[in-house]
C-alpha cells in the first residue's frame, strides 16, 4: 500500500504510467517490503522513488545524506545521480533490517556506493566528513527542526533538502488542538524552515508532501 492520500489512485496510475519505471530491483524490494515488514507504508514507492532519482540526476551530488534508511528503496533511488565516487551515506537506528538492505543494495550493484550507518542521525551527522549537495530527510518527525539546524551549519550553499511527510496525512491542516503530536512537530518544522533566511523552498503537494529546500546562505 503506498502512501498516495493526496491523489486518487486513477491519477496515481496516470503519472506513474508515464514516469521513470520502477526496476526490477525494486519492485522486488518493494513487494518484499508490503508482504513482510512492518509500516511499510513508510516506504517511498514508485513514483516518489522516481522523482528522488530525477532530481538526484539533475542536482548531480557528489554525495548524498539519507536519514531514515528503513528497507533500503529510497538509498537506491538517490544514488542514481551520483558521480562514479559519490556515495550516499544513509543512517537508521534499526538494524534489523541490515540483511534485507544490503540483499538488495548488492542486487543493484549498490554496495560499494552506499554507506549504512546504525545510530541516532543527530550523532552520526557531525561525524561524517563528506560534503552533501543532497539531502533526503524521512527520519523521525520531531527532530526534523534538530536535523534542519543542523544541517544548515554543514551543508555548502546550493545544497538542497528533500524533506518528506511535510503534509503529513493532512494532519497539518487541522486545527492544532485536532492534530497528532507527529503532525504538531511537522508543522513546526514547516514554520521554522519559512522563516529562516537561509533557504528557498517549494512545497509540493506529492505522496505524502515533499519539500525541496535549497540552502541559499
Ligand atoms: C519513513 S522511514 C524511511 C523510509 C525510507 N527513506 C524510504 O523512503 O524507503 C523512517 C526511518 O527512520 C528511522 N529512524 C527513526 N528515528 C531515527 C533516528 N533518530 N535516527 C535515524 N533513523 C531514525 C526509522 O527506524 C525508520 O526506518
């Protein structure tokens, strides 16, 4: 089951029709994930996975920055523009699903680009030594302002976040007193990020909400 409330399925099926095809690699993944892990509506899907590939293709990273690993889908969509270097580092704190991720990472001749770390985000992102042109936020909603702060610090101007669930179910356009904690956090975070001076965004209104972010200074 995706994750596609802002749609009807009949438009759902028009766009993916003429999108970029979900590959064998992951449609697999993406069955496996449906028929045997939990909250799989947590994961990306074909046509966000498509859009995630694009714009991977277009912005050209040389390396990618994923909070929110889960089964691994969005890990291989976002490697796709990156240069024969470029790796995506990826963390999760689950390592549960390391067997079935590295399984598919291999499939699609992955493993050596893409980077798992098992940890909270907030403590392996001031680690890491790479520069992010692109980053891929889909790690746990009340961070998303820790993670947003700091990000900005790091990441060199130009560099863009997509940040997922920014719409969250819908729950953000209801009154607050009617909202889910996790819809209360992403609202938050959708205020912080309009008023900070540092970045340009565009929020469209895909899956479950998506924000592209561009650090401006
Ligand atoms: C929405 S899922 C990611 C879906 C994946 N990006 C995709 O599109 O297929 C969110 C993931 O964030 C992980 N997570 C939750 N809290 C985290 C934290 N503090 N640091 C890193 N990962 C965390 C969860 O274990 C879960 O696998």
């Amino acid at each position: 089951m995706e994750h596609n409330w802002i749609t009807s399925e009949e438009v759902h099926q028009y766009v993916l029709h003429y999108s970029i095809a979900e590959t064998e690699v992951l449609k697999a993944l993406n069955k496996e994930t449906n028929e045997s892990v939990k909250g799989a509506q947590m994961l990306s899907g074909a046509h966000q996975g498509a859009i995630l590939s694009m714009l991977s293709k277009l912005i050209k990273p040389r390396n990618v920055l994923e909070l929110g690993t889960y089964t691994g889908y969005s890990a291989i969509c976002l490697a796709d523009g990156l240069p024969e270097e470029g790796k995506v580092h990826t963390i999760d704190i689950d390592d549960r699903l390391n067997e079935m991720r590295l399984q598919y990472w291999h499939a699609a001749g992955l493993q050596a680009k893409i980077i798992l770390h098992i940890a909270p985000a907030l403590d392996v992102i001031p680690t890491l030594e790479a520069e992010f042109d692109l980053v891929f936020l889909d790690a746990d909603k009340g961070n998303y302002i820790n993670y947003f702060d700091l990000l900005m610090d790091t990441l060199p101007v130009g560099a863009v976040i997509l940040a997922d669930n920014v719409m969250f179910h819908g729950d953000v356009l209801k009154p607050e007193e009617e909202q889910s904690k996790a819809a209360k956090h992403i609202q938050a975070f959708n205020d912080h990020v309009q008023a900070s001076d540092r970045v340009e965004t565009v929020m469209l209104p895909i899956r479950d909400g998506i924000s592209i972010i561009r650090k401006i200074k």
